[in-house]
C-alpha cells in the first residue's frame, strides 16, 4: 500500500506473490494509477487490468514476469492507451 514507491520496487512486489502462495484471501498484488486503473498479478502470472470504478476487465494469462514488471512501468507513468493495445481477453476468466 505504498503510495507512489520507485519503479525499481516493481520487482519485489511481485516477488511477494512467492510468500503468499497458500494466501487465498490476498493472493495477488498490485499496482494502481491515479486515474483509477489497476493491475493485479495472481499466482500462474495471472494479469487483471481493469479501471476500479467504470469495470471494463480484461485478463492475459501466464505473462512472463519481465512482461508484467513492463505493464506495471507502463501503469505506473499512466501509458493506459499503450496498456489498452496489448492482447487482453474480456472479463476476469
């Protein structure tokens, strides 16, 4: 919950998801732009990209960790257009 961390954090946030693999309730991190767009990383390299208020979820499934440590930059500096044009699939599943 660290607001505004470095980009060079971005990586162990997602190592976090290494401690957390029996954590059913908080089993994914994430990182959120302040114009209310979110990614969260599940176990598998699951990536959920969705805007926190308007909805419109979109999921990639197993994305190699440097592609999502790139998403995550991407969010962070509020490349959402760029973000949008990857191959995302509707919904949660």
């Amino acid at each position: 919950m660290d607001s505004d961390p470095p980009l060079s954090s971005l990586p162990a946030l997602l190592r976090e998801l290494d401690n957390r693999q029996e954590d059913i309730e908080h089993g994914s991190v994430a990182v959120s732009h302040e114009s209310e767009w979110c990614m969260s990383v599940s176990p598998g390299d699951y990536v959920v990209f969705e805007h926190l208020e308007r909805g419109g979820e979109r999921h990639m499934h197993a994305v190699p960790d440097a592609k999502i440590i790139e998403l995550w930059s991407r969010l962070a500096r509020g490349d959402i257009a760029g973000i949008e044009s990857e191959p995302w699939r509707p919904g949660y599943r």
